[in-house]
C-alpha cells in the first residue's frame, strides 16, 4: 500500500480518537484484559480511561470457560504496555 493511499482519515490514531467516550477492550503485557471507557490518549499511546474493570478468564470444574471482573475505577495505562486495544467492545 502506497503511502498516498493510506489516507489521512484512516490512520490508527484517528481511530482512537473516533473512539474516546467510548467502551473499548484493551490487552496488555501479563496477558492482562480490560473493559473501560476511553477519556484520552497522547502521542505515546498512553491511555486515560474511565470506569476500568480487569477481566480474568477461568475454567470452572465442570471445564466451562467463566468470567469474573475486578473493578479499578479511573486508571492510565502506559502506552509501551499495550499490546492491542479493541475498539468496537
């Protein structure tokens, strides 16, 4: 993909930014998970998001694949942690 093709409106940083106030899923180093509202970001990618609730996946006795969550409130992530952010959760 040429450069020129790759428009303006389609750089991933727009589309964080088309996400803010929005609930978005992020994976961090540790084989971290969590659910929060994107408030903002800056040019190292770290995030500030709102409402923050880690995820932990377990299976249960019966081999069922469970899900509890931890509420952690307003929290910012550093931006070098991140490993993917979903932004259509």
């Amino acid at each position: 993909m040429s450069h020129e093709s790759f428009s303006r409106s389609n750089r991933p940083i727009d589309y964080l930014k088309d996400s803010l106030n929005k609930v978005i899923l992020i994976k961090v180093k540790r084989n971290r998970l969590f659910r929060a509202k994107l408030m903002s970001f800056d040019e190292h990618l770290n995030i500030y998001i709102e409402n923050a609730e880690q995820i932990f996946e377990y299976q249960d006795d019966e081999g069922n694949i469970r899900e509890e969550h931890e509420d952690l409130g307003d929290i910012v992530i550093r931006g070098d942690n991140i490993i993917f952010i979903n932004l259509s959760s």
